[in-house]
C-alpha cells in the first residue's frame, strides 16, 4: 500500500514472467495519484494492463522482453508514458491513454492504437513491423515520429496531428481531422495524407 507515501517516489515491479495488473492502481490502493509517483513495469514476459492507472503527473515506464503489451480497453493517464517491447520482438496494444507530456513507444513487432490516445508533448512510435490505428484516434500537441523500418503505417482514424516525420516506413496511409504538417520523410512505397 502506497497511500502516504513521498512525493516522486517510484514503485517497480519486476517480474521474470508475466505482469498482470487487475486491479485499479491510484488514490488508496497501490498509488495515489496526487503524490507525483511513478510505476515501472519490468518483465520478462506479457504485460497486461486490465484496470485503469491513475498516476497523475507521475511517469509510467515499462519493459518487456517476451510477448505483449497490452492496455486494450482501459485508461491511463501519466506525465510520460514510455512502453518499450523491442527486445522480445513483440506487439504493443494501446487502449486509451491520457499523457501530460510525452509518449514513447518502442515495439519489436507491430504497434496499434485501439483506444482514444491524447498526448499533451511529442509521440515516438518506433516498430519492427507495422504502425496501425485499428480501433482509436491519436491526438498529439507537438511533433509525432514514426520508425517503421520496411513496414506500412496506417493511421486511418479521424486523428489529429501536429507535425509528422516520418523516418522510415513503405506505404504510409496518415488521415487527419484537422491541417497537418509534413515534416522531413523517408518513405520507400506509396504516401497518402489528408
């Protein structure tokens, strides 16, 4: 139980195989929200994210080097979320996501947005195999960074971008609801934005 505890503190939890959480995690149970504190989650195996995380303007950090992480269906909200599957080669599922400043995602296989992702500073998705947005919207104050390597990105909901760079990618669909502005882009296919 963390209720009390300082300010800026961290909880981590380190786990050799799976990391479940079904349980919510703020005020009065493992964090509470208006004392700044951060969650990491380090495993070796799936992160499951089944019940929100409220950390407020606390950091949300995890590490997986084994199948997935998935938040399809809940909610959490953070200062900056960094969520990084690159050394298992595994997909990252994103439910809805509420991010104060930045959001990194860094997945060895495919990365799809399937909620309401609202991120108040730059996005970084960088993926070993496809960038989808297969069930959400993605909107993002400063600039958002697309790394897919050889692989499409598709981001076909009704977003809304700021800038957009794309380092690398083959065909690229982006839709945005509002302007959008292209930044510098590497693109080895086909291009479409509107």
């Amino acid at each position: 139980d963390f209720d009390g505890a300082d300010a800026g503190a961290t909880l981590q939890l380190i786990a050799g195989t799976d990391i479940t959480i079904n349980g919510t995690i703020s005020d009065q149970d493992v964090v509470a929200s208006t004392e700044n504190i951060s969650l990491i989650l380090d495993a070796g195996g799936n992160i499951n994210v089944n019940k929100a995380v409220n950390l407020g303007t606390g950091d949300f950090s995890t590490t997986s080097t084994a199948d997935t992480f998935d938040s399809k269906g809940i909610t959490i909200t953070a200062n900056d979320v960094t969520i990084d599957t690159s050394g298992g080669g595994t997909t990252v599922i994103l439910g809805n996501l509420a991010v104060g400043n930045n959001l990194n995602v860094n997945a060895g296989s495919t990365i799809d947005s399937n909620g309401t992702v609202t991120v108040g500073g730059a996005l970084s998705f960088t993926s070993g195999a496809a960038i989808t947005d297969s069930g959400g919207t993605i909107t993002v104050t400063n600039t958002s960074t697309f790394v897919a390597g050889a692989k499409d990105i598709t981001l076909d909901n009704a977003n809304d971008f700021s800038t957009v760079v794309i380092t690398s990618g083959n065909n690229v669909s982006i839709v945005d609801a509002t302007a959008i502005v292209l930044g510098a882009s590497n693109v080895s296919g086909t291009l479409g934005v509107s």
